[in-house]
C-alpha cells in the first residue's frame, strides 16, 4: 500500500521544530467515573506538527474521553485545550482538525467514495485521486457501508478524516477492527500523514503504534504518566 502519495501539506505546517505547538492540553480535568472522582485529572500534553503522539492506556484510562476534548466534542471542565492556538470546541474546519471516532458516523445513504470524499465536497475542492486506493478500499468504492464489514468501515473513516491533510487529526483506536496487513497499512498512513505535516493524535494501545510515536502520554485512571 502506498502511503499519501501525492498528499498536500497542510496550509503552513511545518516541521516538529516550529515554535508554536498544533496541540496543548493543561491541566485538564473532566467528567467523573464515579462520585468525586474525575474521568480524567490534571491532565496536560503538547503535539507539534509533524509528530505522532500516542495516548495509551488501559480500557477505561481516559483515553477516548482525552480524545474527544482535544477533537472540540466537548469542553473541559476545567483547564484548556487548544488546537492551532483557538480553543478546540472553537475549530469547525476539517482541514484545520479532523476526528476518527469509535462510533464512526458514516452517512449510511452514501457510498464508500463519496464517504471518504465527503470533506472536498464540503469544501467545494476538487478530491485528491487514489485516496480511496491508499486504504485499500477501491474495490468497494461503489458500495454502501453497511455492506461492508467493521473493519472496511473503519478505514473509510480514517480515508475521510485524512483526506484533507488536515493540521491535527484525532483518532480513537484506528487499527482496533484492522487484521495484521491492514493495521500496518494504516499505520504507515498516519506516519506518512506526520511526515507532511500534521499533528496525528491517536488513542491506543496497539504496540506498533506506540513503538512508532514520536510521544507516548500513559495514562493510568485518567491521570497522565507519560514520557516524552
């Protein structure tokens, strides 16, 4: 599988080295797994563009809920999240951050191309050719999503969340329906993505992840143990 090939870099990014993070958590709280005690608590990261950051944890960690805040789904309730120096429930363009979630709302009228291009056409763009081929997915490119299997729909959900090489993109256990080939065929993709630029942030715990992040923030019981 070719990776991105022929991807645009996105408006201004730049190398991991620019001044000015993509991403920046601080001092995060949020939510409550049970009576007075927070989902998350006191949690703080930063992502450049150019990098892949990996939250990783165990089920039940925090990770989708970090996830979400950084996405702009919800604001915290207490400390900040920025994305591109706006507050993340402020960012409203796919091309600036963009969301693979687990429930991956895909328009079930719509085929798996037009799914993947659903963002150019938002955007009145022209689509970048071969991106339904880059996740394996041209031979389904005339079918309906609920005709193809969990895995299938998954990677045309991380197909449209890439498909603008947008500044940072947010992704929640991306290879958690993919066999061997196709979980190593997207993370070739969202390396490829970091190398053009964007911040990838993904939550996992997928070992060949977590080996090819530039950061890994842990998480154990919603507070942060990572390092760098």
């Amino acid at each position: 599988m070719r990776p991105l090939e022929g991807a645009a870099t996105p408006s201004g990014a730049g190398a991991a080295s620019d001044a000015a993070p993509a991403v920046v958590v601080d001092a995060v709280t949020h939510g409550e797994r049970s009576p007075g005690v927070a989902i998350l608590a006191e949690v703080s990261l930063t992502a450049k563009t150019g990098t892949v950051v990996v939250i990783e944890g165990r089920s039940g960690s925090g990770k989708s809920t970090l996830a979400q805040l950084i996405a702009g789904l919800e604001a915290p309730d207490r400390g900040t999240v920025q994305v591109m120096g706006q507050p993340a429930t402020a960012v409203h363009d796919w091309g600036v951050l963009a969301l693979l979630p687990q429930r991956l709302g895909l328009p079930a009228e719509l085929t798996v191309e037009e799914n993947v291009l659903l963002p150019y056409w938002m955007r009145g763009e022209q689509p970048r050719p071969g991106l339904v081929d880059d996740f394996d997915l041209g031979h389904l490119a005339g079918r309906l999503t609920g005709q193809l299997s969990r895995g299938e729909q998954q990677r045309v959900g991380i197909a449209r969340a890439a498909a603008l090489a947008p500044r940072v993109i947010v992704l929640d256990e991306p290879t958690s329906h993919q066999d061997e080939t196709h979980a190593d065929m997207v993370t070739d993709q969202l390396l490829a993505l970091a190398k053009a630029g964007s911040a990838v942030l993904v939550a996992t715990h997928d070992p060949r992840l977590v080996e090819a992040a530039d950061q890994v923030v842990h998480l154990i019981a919603g507070r942060h143990r990572g390092v760098p």
